[in-house]
C-alpha cells in the first residue's frame, strides 16, 4: 500500500457544509475497513446499505459488464444508497489491497437523528451536485 492521504470529510459531497462539530460526530460513526485485492464492494442492481470513502488504493467500476472508471484515494461510492435505497447503478471492485471508511445505513440514519440540521445541510448539497449535473447536461 501507499503512504496513507490526508482525507478530509468535508470533501464528500454530503457532508461539505457540516460544521467542524458536526463532521467529528460524522467520524465516529464511520468505521475503518481493510478489504483484498479482488473483493467485490458492491454489486450492479443488488439494493446498497454502505457508503464507502477510498483513503488508499484503487477500484474498478463496471457498468453493464463494462468498465467505466477506476476510483482512487479521496473518492467514495455509495453515498446515494445511502439516501434513497435502490439498486446499485454500478459494481466496484479493489483492484489492489484497499483501505475504506464505511458508514452504513443504520449509522447514517443516526446521524439524522443525532445532528440537527444534517438532513437540510444533505438537500442543499444535493441541489447543488443536481444543479452541476444539469448545467453539464445542457452545455
């Protein structure tokens, strides 16, 4: 493995406009994995309970049977099963000994709870990845 990355919470779409307070409570809740070389994260089209964050190594996603990207130290996948519980759009799996940050669905559903405001703080992060998609839609 690499010499581990910095990461910073704040970087993942969801959680960019919690406060220092409330991404210290995020990070209790997630927990450090260590996952082989090979090891399927998520399948196309099985319902998803995990968000996952990449601090080393890399994985591949399949669209389809076909690979569609390569994700490294700093990215994450998941977060939308998060949110709505549906079928996984895509499979990843490690191409190389990873270590990931996993918040699953039943902790997720605590941080609602246990934060005030997270889940306004989550609408206005979506908008605004919504309002990105869009404008790379149409221009």
């Amino acid at each position: 493995m690499t010499t581990p990355q910095p990461f910073d919470l704040r970087d993942i779409w969801m959680f960019s406009a919690c406060s220092a307070g409330q991404l210290r409570t995020i990070r209790k809740s997630v927990e450090e994995v260590q996952v082989p070389a090979g090891k399927v994260l998520c399948e196309e089209g099985k319902v998803g309970r995990e968000f996952f964050f990449i601090i080393d190594g890399t994985a591949s996603v399949r669209r389809g049977g076909r690979k569609a990207a390569t994700l490294g130290p700093g990215q994450y996948f998941g977060e939308l099963s998060l949110l709505d519980r549906q079928p996984r759009s895509a499979t990843v799996t490690a191409e190389m000994p990873m270590r990931l940050l996993l918040l699953d669905q039943r902790r997720f559903s605590g941080l609602l709870d246990d934060i005030p405001g997270l889940a306004h703080k989550l609408l206005v992060a979506m908008a605004g990845r919504l309002r990105e998609a869009d404008a790379r839609a149409f221009h």
